[in-house]
C-alpha cells in the first residue's frame, strides 16, 4: 500500500511538472523511456496489487475502480506512438499515429504529414473534399468607438439608419461585401463583391454628422482601418464563426465508401481512423485541415473509463444505498 | 475592480448582500431568519443565473464569469449536507456563497460572448455542471478539514458528524463527480479535437486535483485512525489543486492551452 501512494504522489508531481512545462514539452517528455518505464510499472502494481489485495477483488466497486485504471493505462499506453512502433514490429500492422491533411475543394488526397511535419505516409483510401463552409454567427456587427472610449455596437442591417447620440449623427450600412476587390476599367476604378475564389470581408458605411456631409467609408473585417487626426471614429467590422463544415467523401478502390459533413464535435470514422476539423485556410476558405488520428486503443480506454466511473459511483454511493434500502426493508 | 451597473450586477450584488446577512445573522444565532434570508439570497442567484441564460442564450457556464454565478447557488448543496449527511457548517456556506459571488460581480469581465464551435456540443453542459458541483461540494469538505484542525466540533445538541467524518463523508460525496468531470472532459477532448488527453495544463492539473483525493482515499485507508489531522492536510491540498486549476491556469500567461476560451 506504501508503493501505491508513492506512485499516485508521483504522478500528481508529474502532472504539476507537466502543467509548466507546456503540452508539447509534456507529450515529449510523457514518451521518454524513463517515464515508460514508469507507466509500465505503474500498470503491474495495479495488476499486482489485484492480485495481492483480495479486497480489491472481493469488493465490486473497488475491483470495478482498479481494473479500469488498468484498462485505462493499457490502452492509453497501447494507443501511443512506441505503442504503434510495437505493433509494427510484433504485427506488422502500421498504422499512422496522428497527422493531418490538407485538402482543397474539389480535390481529393490520401497523404498525411505526420505529427513530426517531415513524414508523409499514405492512407489507404482517399478523401475527397466536396464543399468548406465557414458560417457566422448573425446578426454581425459594425464596432464604432470614439477617441474618449465612447462605443456602439451596431447589427449589420443594409439601409437601416442607427442614431449615435446628437454629438455624433446618424451611421448607415449601405452595403456588406463577402470578397471587397476593387477592378480598373479603362480610367475608373470600379468596386465589386468579386464571386471568385477569396475572402475580403469588407462593410461600406455612410456615417452622416449632425452638421455636415455624409462621408461613406469602407471598413474591412481582416484589415485594420487607418485612422485620420479628423476621424472621430474608430470603424471594426467583426464576425463571429458558428460553425466550420467541411463535406466529405470517402474514395475507396475506386467506389465512394462513405460521406459525411464533418465539424468540430463531429468527426468521421472511417477504417481504424477518425478525421477531425482541424483547421482551415484562413485567406480563402479554399481548403479545409483535417486532423488524422489512430483509433487504436480507444475501446479499451474507453471501457476502462466506464469501469472506474461506475466502480467510484456505486462504492461512494450507491451501495450506501442500496444497504439503507435493505436495512429498511428488513 | 469594476463595479457592474446593470441589472445582472445589481443581482449579483443583492445575492452577495442577502448571503452576508444571512452569515451575520445565523452568528447572531437567529438561525431562522438567518435561513429565510439564505433562501432568499438563492431564490436571486437563481434568478440572476437564468436571467444571464436568457440574455447569452446558451447555458451560461463558458468563462470565468459564468461559473462563479453558477458557483453562487450553493443552498442546495447546503441543504443536502446539512439534512441526509448530517454534517455541520450550515452558516459557513452563507459565506462561502458571498465569497465566490465576489469575483463574479467585481472582477470578470461579463461581456457575454458567442459559443466557438468547440463548445457547441451536448457535453459542454453537463462536463462543466459536474465540475462545478463537485468544487463547491470540495470546498465544503474544505472548511471541515480547516474545522478540524482548528480543533472546533459542532454543537453536541445539533446530531452533527465530527469535522473529520464530515470532511470524508463530503469528500464521498464530491469525488464521484469530480471523476464524472475528468472523464467527461476527456471523452469530450476525443470529439473535438482528436485527443482524449492533450496534456494541456488545464488537463494536467485537473489530473492532479483528482490525484490529491486519491491519495487521501489511500492514505485515509493505511493511516487514517493515527494521523486525522494529515487527512485534513490532504483535504486542503486538494482544494488548493483545485483553486489552481479553475484560476491559476486560465488567468495566468504560465499556462497557456486549450482551455484558454474559459477567461
């Protein structure tokens, strides 16, 4: 019983270590030998310790609690890279750990940059990506601020007029444009909401004084507005993301093996791997990131947490329960 | 420090203010009214809660802000101790109440914010809820342990458990849930972003909290009897584990990770 304290007081001071010396250095420093080694004994005692101490064995929720760390532990250890190195060698099965993929719209790829950035290994089907959408939250919002720190925030309604007090005037969104380009034509310059591939979010904005000319302005949501010694405003056009989805499509030999909208909570399954909604391209939503991972290991992570809550809930609690019930009853 | 001049401000103030009162009056030992004025003080925190709801429209438990407003409905908790477990320190929640209220209505930033996609999931709810249910269980279970190492017991009329029965049987209590967090947290990971654990500080120290209590299981188990005064320690080690995870890390720039939409 000694041992076990020692090694669970281990552990809390490896994971305060691992909290300052941040996640990259603590999944590095997680696969050193030494540290396997420690897992790797941790996992005996635990068998040990069933073994030894008929009291885990005898009571259920005791046993229910040790053998789901140790399910817990095992697949965690069996779902690592030296884990799949260890499959590789004793099986042959090799298998990507983690990656990610970068595919563009309309294009399909089965090459995974490996979690080093260096490696590229290949799936052995393809992923197609059909359509990437990126969807805001509505309405969005035009941010005015004024140089003493008063600020409005006004909903992005085209030709609905908005009062900003009788200091200031009136503000009007005459226009909001998905991809702003300005085009020349023969000598004038012409100014489109461009329908080609790209992303220049941008509002056109009449702000009328109380006294004075309206003046239209262009505010750009990726590009800060640069602010003249006249301007008693401060223009930001911000939108919030709800949502990224990308649609895909498996391709296997030859035949379209599955499809899914995938999103953030909401990856696909497919052929030992989830792929999840990683990233995107920020410039041009053209091509979406999706992060590769081995589902090697899960279930049996995943039923070991099932034994360690269940075990912690009926030992803590219900058979408590359950005894009152009975004692009542008799 | 800020003080909030809107109406959510106005609740929170009022709850704080009508927990004080209940504080002082319960020592003044007018106990019903000091339990009329705890109700009371609930019935605003409640109120104040789904008026945030009402105004975010999601459950309001995405930052700083939000969880301490969540964290200042502790009657409930107050009340289970006090009646099924039989432990004391009825007057010592009034307090606790106002003290996380304090941050809430002075401190964090309540501009309300729209849920990234991460959070836009049916665990989101219910990962977050357990947590903060089983922190103010463990804070609870914390002024036991201080209890008891102050040497003070409850009143011999009341029928109430000794301090360090009290801390065990709350600590029974909390770490089912706290357990319940963890693996929700990372079955949840696994979902949005691939990794059932990143190692993200927010995850290690929630980790360690977690491992603080097993070890006051197994410590409590071998050396209990001897030593109460060390499973007391072990109590309040666990809630300063505890404190670092829901503020040290996502206020400070020394840990930077996943966790960080939660300031």
């Amino acid at each position: 019983m000694w041992v076990a304290l020692a090694l669970i007081v281990f552990l809390l001071f490896l994971s305060i270590y691992g909290a300052f010396i941040g996640a990259a250095r603590a999944k590095s420093f997680i696969s050193r030998l030494p540290v396997v080694a420690y897992w790797s004994a941790f996992l005996l005692l635990l068998i040990l310790g069933l073994v030894v101490f008929r009291r885990l064995v005898r009571v259920p929720g005791l046993l229910l609690i040790h053998t789901g760390c140790v399910f817990i532990l095992a697949g965690a250890m069996w779902s690592s890279e030296n884990g799949h190195k260890l499959q590789k060698k004793l099986f042959g099965i090799d298998k990507i750990t983690t990656g990610q993929m970068r595919i563009h719209e309309g294009h399909s790829d089965n090459h995974v940059i490996l979690e080093d950035n260096k490696q590229i290994k290949e799936l052995p089907f393809s992923i197609e990506l059909k359509d990437f959408q990126i969807e805001y939250y509505k309405p969005e919002y035009l941010h005015i601020q004024t140089r003493d720190g008063q600020g409005w925030r006004i909903p992005v309604e085209i030709d609905t007029e908005f009062p900003l007090g009788p200091e200031f005037g009136t503000v009007k969104i005459l226009k909001a444009f998905e991809n702003f380009k300005i085009t020349i034509e023969g000598e004038s310059k012409k100014i489109i909401d461009d329908p080609q591939p790209g992303s220049n979010p941008a509002l056109e904005v009449q702000i009328t004084p109380p006294q004075g000319q309206a003046t239209n302005r262009y505010v750009f949501e990726r590009f800060g507005g640069h602010a003249r010694p006249e301007d008693k405003f401060a223009l930001s056009y911000r939108r919030v993301i709800s949502d990224y989805i990308s649609r895909l499509r498996i391709i296997k030999d030859n035949k379209v093996a599955a499809e899914k909208d995938i999103e953030v909570n909401h990856p696909l399954s497919f052929g030992g791997y989830h792929f999840y909604q990683h990233s995107y391209d920020a410039e041009a939503g053209q091509y979406t990131v999706l992060m590769v991972v081995s589902n090697t290991g899960l279930a049996v992570v995943y039923a070991g947490y099932w034994m360690l809550c269940i075990g912690v809930i009926w030992h803590l609690w219900l058979r408590h329960i359950v005894a009152r019930i009975k004692l009542k009853n008799a | 420090m800020e003080i909030k001049y809107s109406i959510q401000g106005l609740l929170i103030y009022a709850t704080i203010a009508a927990y004080l009162c209940a504080f002082v009056t319960s020592l003044l030992r007018r106990e019903k009214t000091g339990h009329i004025l705890y109700l009371f003080g609930f019935a605003i925190a409640v109120f104040s809660f789904g008026y945030r709801w009402y105004h975010v429209r999601h459950v309001p438990l995405q930052n700083l802000f939000e969880v301490f407003l969540c964290l200042g409905m502790i009657y409930p908790v107050s009340l289970f101790c006090r009646r099924i477990l039989r432990v004391g320190g009825y007057s010592a929640d009034m307090l606790i109440g106002a003290i996380v209220l304090f941050p809430a209505g002075f401190v964090f930033n309540a501009e309300p914010q729209q849920l990234p996609p991460a959070l836009q999931s049916w665990l989101f709810t219910p990962h977050v809820a357990v947590y903060m249910l089983s922190y103010i269980i463990m804070a609870k279970a914390t002024f036991q342990a201080i209890s008891q190492l102050a040497g003070k017991g409850p009143n011999p009329n009341e029928n109430l458990l000794p301090p360090e029965q009290a801390t065990y049987r709350i600590i029974c209590i909390g770490f089912p849930l706290l357990t319940l967090g963890l693996v929700l947290g990372s079955y949840w990971g696994k979902k949005a972003w691939g990794d059932y654990w990143g190692w993200d500080p927010k995850e290690l120290w929630s980790l360690a909290s977690w491992l603080v209590y097993v070890g006051y299981f197994h410590f409590r188990y071998m050396f209990g009897k001897k030593h109460p005064r060390i499973n007391s320690a072990w109590a309040i080690a666990g809630m300063a584990a505890i404190i670092i995870t829901l503020l040290w890390v996502n206020l400070s720039r020394l840990f930077p990770g996943l966790h960080s939409y939660a300031t």
